[in-house]
C-alpha cells in the first residue's frame, strides 16, 4: 500500500455502528413518546418474520484498562450486582407493555464492562427473567463478551444451560510491557483454559478480540500474539485499530503518552503483517476489522448477504429492532435510535419507575434511512448501487466527485451506477463511507470528535 494514499486519507472519521453517527443526533427530533411509537411499528413489523435483537450492557469492571472507549463503571463492590438486574428486568418489563404479542428474541448478546463480572448466579436471574417473557427465534443466537481473568468454567457453564453458543474473549496483545500499560495483564496460558473449556462444555463460536496500535506495540509483538492465537485457533477474530480520544474518554485513556503508540505506516504495517497471517491460517476478512473460519456463522452470513452492523458491531443476521437495556445502552428501531442515561444510579432510578431510561435519540428522516442503506452495503458487502430510483438522492452527484477522487487514487471502482471496493482498499472503507455522509458533509466538526480512521 501506498505510505503517500496512507498520509491522504488517514484522517479523523466515524466507524459507522449507525448513520448518523452519535455526535450529529438531532436530539430534540424525538421524545419517549416517539421512541416508543418507532419500536411499537418495527416490533409489528418484524416480531412474527425475523424476530428482535436484545443488546444487554453489563458495565462494571473491577479495574480499568486504560486503552478502552466503553461506558464502564470501576468497582470491586460486588453487591451492585443484585439491584442492577433489578433494574434490567424493570426496563425489559416497560418494553414488553409495548408489545401486542410475545417477543421472539433472534440474536441477545451480553455486552461490557464485563458481564462476567457478576456472578454465574446472577447472571442466570437475569437471562431466566427475560426469557421467562420471551420465545427464542429459529436460529437464535446468545453470546457474551468475557473477561479470560474472571470467566470460570462455571460461568460458560451456567450460561451455555441457558443457550449460550458464542464467546468473545478480550486478549487484545499478549506482550507484557503493552499488557502494563494498558492495565489488562492476562496470560496466554489463562487465555488457552477459558477458550479450551468453552469448547469442552459445547460452545460453537468462540472469539478473540486483538487490537493493533497500542501503546509499546510493534510488529514482533503482533506477530507473536498472532502465532499465539493460532495455537487456540479461535473460530472467530476481532482485529481492532485502537481508537486513541482522551478527549472524549478523560483520565481513562491519559495512562500513557501519543507519543508510545505507533502512527501512519507503522501501525498500517501491524494491521498488514494480522491481515496476511490470518489468511494464511485460513480466516476470511469479514467486512472491517472482523475475520472469521470458513465454518463460523459469521462467514456464512457473509456468503448469504445477511451480514449487518450496528451498535453491536457486524452481526450475523438483521432484526429491524434491537432493543439495548442497561447503563448507556442503545437501543435501533431503524426508524429511531435511542441511548439510555449514562450512569448507574440514574438509570437504576428511571427503570425502577417503570420508565424508559432513554436521555437522548435521533428520529431518522427518510433521507438517513436512505444514507444509512448505502453505508451498511459499504460496510458489510464492499458494494452499493444508485441504479434504482429510491436510492438516489440531490447530492449524489457531488458524492460521485469525491468517489471519482478516490477511484483515480486506486480505492474504488465506479462501475456505471455502482461502486465496488476492491480486496487492497479495504482499510479505506471509512473514508469511503464519508462521501455519503451528508450530515459530516454540511457540517464538519470544529474539533476533532472521531479516531483516526487507519
């Protein structure tokens, strides 16, 4: 790759979970009323076809990993686990009134924080309560994000009881000096027992996130994380840029300087050396930053064109509703989005009143939607059409001079009316998307609000 293409469009952008992005939300364009009469059309919509999708935010860790952008709460105070999943199941219950019929759950993942921070015990309260009002869709999918450290065998065990089949477990370098200074010290040999008790108990999907461009991070290091990786042979990979916003994040992500973390094309070259190695151990490049085996769902959504991103990042299959409960969660009807109050004690306080915790959203208008359909095409399938009417719009034309650019600098192919990514120009799919991005378009930010996007 090009190091002067790397210079060009290494640039601050979004990485697109939704269109919009969250910091061009038209806050005053919907209101609880709204967000419910959204999720009330999408849930009539697709309940009985594809099911919804719960997205469940489990926020507390006992110590904070310093390279990390979630919503997350510090604590080694273990009795917040109890009237937390109070709260979750008040606000599953204010969700169900809205519902003329029994939801029917295609896809529920346990995000973080760490969910394995509660306790096996807790943890099934909390999934018997949601299912006990719940039927599970044809091809269902559970899975958690795990921490290696604090995951037990009876967590995997207590959860696959309960459907669980897919595990992702958090490793992102296994060099000791990028382990210090991130604060997310883990051994391989920890690692090798979560993942291999997994597959004991029956687990089908079991995923490791990586993370290239940490600080202290070079390419030996990623290498051997690699190599090490292979050895477990996990059947999918996460391989993350590390998004650097102290600005957005406080003291979080200040544990170290800019000046340790590899830039440009150094920290191209680490995502280069992952991408080659993967593919030589037999992992397919799925959309961005995901890679998977031939056998995971994942891939297999990919062949079928049914791979679909959102707040949970690539998923295998689309429900036009995903409902998020818990701290920060954030919940799509397509129509809406909505994101619930972002600490503890207020969303605990506003479930436990029967209502719904949401502190700020975005109504779609029908040319977001339209937006939107292009860069999840983009993004999941590295393709996308205006050849039909209802997907174009008054700005295309000048969309197509920014992609005319990018064509001549070797990114994209415009073929007729449709654009095509080719397999080297996917680490540009950022920039890619950009030029829909109308909202970005008629009002670039004055101060950076978005990562570098390679």
């Amino acid at each position: 790759m090009q190091d002067n293409l790397i210079q060009k469009y290494n640039i601050p952008g979004p990485r697109y979970t939704s269109y919009p992005t969250v910091p061009y939300w038209e806050q005053d364009s919907i209101d609880p009323d709204k967000w419910r009469a959204t999720v009330d059309r999408a849930f009539i919509e697709s309940n009985a076809s594809e099911g919804i999708s719960l997205y469940i935010h489990l926020p507390f860790c006992e110590s904070l990993c310093t390279f990390c952008g979630c919503h997350k709460r510090i604590t080694k105070r273990h009795e917040v686990e109890s009237p937390y999943i109070d709260a979750l199941l008040n606000e599953w219950s204010s969700y169900r009134r809205l519902f003329s019929t029994m939801p029917r759950i295609k896809e529920l993942h346990l995000g973080g924080g760490t969910p394995t921070f509660f306790s096996p015990d807790n943890l099934k309260r909390l999934i018997d309560g949601i299912l006990q009002h719940a039927s599970l869709a044809e091809g269902y999918e559970l899975g958690l994000e795990a921490h290696p450290n604090n995951t037990s065998q009876e967590h995997l065990q207590t959860l696959y009881d309960l459907g669980f089949r897919r595990c992702s477990f958090g490793v992102q370098d296994y060099d000791p000096l990028v382990q210090k200074t991130i604060n997310r010290v883990q051994s391989y040999e920890r690692v090798r027992q979560v993942s291999d008790g997994a597959r004991e108990i029956g687990y089908t999907s079991i995923s490791h996130d990586l993370v290239f461009g940490l600080p202290h991070q070079t390419l030996a290091n990623v290498i051997d994380t690699i190599n090490k990786t292979n050895q477990l042979l996990p059947d999918r990979l996460a391989f993350y840029s590390y998004a650097h916003v102290p600005w957005i994040k406080g003291t979080g992500q200040r544990g170290f300087s800019e000046q340790d973390l590899p830039r440009d094309e150094a920290k191209r070259a680490l995502y280069e050396a992952g991408k080659k190695l993967f593919s030589e151990l037999g992992y397919i490049e799925i959309g961005m930053d995901h890679f998977a085996l031939e056998t995971d769902s994942l891939y297999q959504s990919m062949v079928d064109r049914t791979l679909h991103r959102n707040f949970m990042g690539y998923t295998a299959s689309k429900t036009r509703l995903m409902i998020g409960l818990g701290m920060s969660a954030i919940g799509d009807s397509w129509y809406a989005f909505a994101q619930n109050e972002k600490t503890v004690p207020e969303y605990e306080a506003r479930a436990n009143r029967g209502e719904l915790p949401v502190f700020r959203g975005h109504l779609l208008t029908d040319e977001d939607r339209l937006i939107r359909q292009h860069i999840l095409n983009i993004m999941c399938h590295f393709e996308t059409s205006w050849e039909q009417p209802e997907m174009q719009f008054p700005e295309l034309d000048e969309c197509l001079g920014k992609l005319e650019e990018m064509q001549s600098d070797g990114l994209l192919r415009l073929e007729g009316d449709k654009l095509l990514v080719p397999e080297p120009s996917r680490p540009f799919v950022r920039n890619i998307c950009m030029a829909f991005d109308l909202r970005l378009m008629r009002n670039l930010p004055d101060t950076r609000i978005f990562s570098m996007t390679i």
